[in-house]
C-alpha cells in the first residue's frame, strides 16, 4: 500500500511540475504572454528548482531557440530531423546539447541574467531535486520515498518528450505549421498538448482555440487573475480565425477519390 501511495505522490508531483513548467516557464518567461505577482513567481520558481532542476534561463533559451527553427535545421529537438523515438527517448540529451551552448543562451536568453539566488544555490545541477528526494524520504520511508522520486522524474521527463516528439508528429492541425494538437495530451499536460494553436501563436495565453478543445492551465490563471496574482496581457479570444489555416480537409469518396472540402 505505502508503494501505491508512493507512485500517487509521483504522479501529483509530475503533475505540479508540470503545470509549473507550461506557467511560469513557458507562458511567463520564454513569451511573455502573463504577468506573475513576484511571490507567485517565486514560489514557482523554487518548485521549479526543487521539482526539476530546470535552470529557467536554460529552459526559456532552449525553448525560443526550438520556436525560431521549428522543424529546420537549427530546430534543438524535431522529430522530423532527429527521429520520433530519438526524442521520445533521448528529449533530455537534446535539451542539453543545446543548454551547454553558450551562443544559445547569449541570444535567446539575454533577458534572464543569472542573479545572485542562482548563483548561490539554484544553479547548483540537481540540488533541489535532491532535495525533494530527502524529504520524500524523510516524510515516507527510504524505499517509497525513492519510488515517489523516480515516479515524478520518469513522468515528468515522458511528458515533455511527448510534447516534443508526439506533439509534432501525431494529431490534427487547425494550423499551417509542423506541430500537432492532441487532445488527450494537453488533459495531463495542462493544455501543452494542443502544440499546433501554440505554434501559431505563440504569445497567447491560451492554448486552446475552438470548441471541443481545453486548456486546464487556463481556468487555474483566471483564478490567479482574480486573486490579482496575475494578470493576462495577450489578447487570447480573438484572432484564432485570423491565423486559422488553408489546409484543406480531405475526404476519401466511395471510389477512393480524394475530395477536398473547405
Ligand atoms: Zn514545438
Ligand atoms: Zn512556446
């Protein structure tokens, strides 16, 4: 039973990890595209440091980098260049030959300077997740304090890959570019899953666009928007249509030929 209550933990974590990152990671800091009253910037700041390790200059430079050359040469993670399994499997060493390069970091990350917190200790590799695995530890015992550990570090690292590899290889597009929408994806991974309406617009506070879709990062910023711990500052609603694509949607006739509607 401790186990099973162990792997729940995991999951709970890798989910908050992961609403941390699509947040303050990617919303906040790679687009700018919500402001975050500075204790809640903090706080997921420091989850960020003790759920992941992810330095967030790293993080956003990386992520910039990949939005400039999405699916080119250039492009730090494309399935379409690498290999779908290469990044389903190998997301991080990708994340990483690109972190450890010193020109990435320069020009995509100029606005985030390391300061003296980073310098101090929140640059210091996996201390804070090291950190998170003693108080597991600690709160649930050596062994299923562990299984909770590997439980968020192995779900966490699968669903970022799965929006990097799976999210521009499977699903539909409502837009012209090479990423894709999942639905069932963007439920687990507070609304990163619908990656094709992110691609198209990129500084929208929203992931999702039309009916049948969600964003569950959405209602959790509205209501830090009304504690007046955040605040919106891309228009989200409107403009969808204007980006709508001119793919064509096909149908294959009794014949098997191949009608194009739209
Ligand atoms: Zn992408
Ligand atoms: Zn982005």
């Amino acid at each position: 039973m401790n186990y099973v209550i162990a792997v729940l933990v995991g999951l709970v974590l890798a989910e908050v990890a992961t609403l941390i990152t699509t947040i303050y990671l990617h919303r906040v800091l790679s687009h700018k595209a919500i402001w975050l009253h500075p204790a809640v910037k903090m706080f997921m700041r420091f989850g960020t440091w003790m759920l992941t390790s992810i330095s967030p200059r790293e993080w956003v430079a990386v992520h910039r980098k990949h939005h400039n050359f999405s699916d080119v040469e250039g492009d730090p993670h494309s399935p379409h260049i690498e290999g779908y399994w290469q990044i389903m499997i190998g997301n991080v060493y990708y994340y990483r030959r690109e972190a450890n390069n010193d020109n990435t970091m320069e020009k995509y990350a100029s606005d985030l300077p390391f300061d003296r917190l980073d310098r101090m200790f929140l640059r210091r590799g996996t201390l804070g997740f090291s950190l998170t695995g003693l108080i597991l530890v600690l709160l649930m015992g050596i062994g299923p304090g562990l299984v909770a550990l590997a439980t968020l570090a192995v779900v966490y690292l699968v669903l970022n890959a799965a929006i990097n590899g799976a999210g521009h290889t499977f699903g539909y597009k409502s837009f012209e570019n090479d990423a894709t929408n999942l639905k069932l994806l963007a439920l687990i991974t507070f609304g990163e899953g619908l990656h094709n309406n992110h691609h198209a617009r990129p500084a929208s506070a929203k992931l999702s666009a039309f009916r049948g879709e969600f964003d569950p990062a959405w209602p959790v910023i509205r209501l830090l928007e009304k504690l007046r711990l955040a605040k919106v500052l891309t228009k989200v609603d409107e403009g969808w249509e204007d980006h709508r694509r001119r793919i064509p949607k096909t149908t294959v006739s009794p014949t098997g030929r191949v009608l194009v509607k739209d």
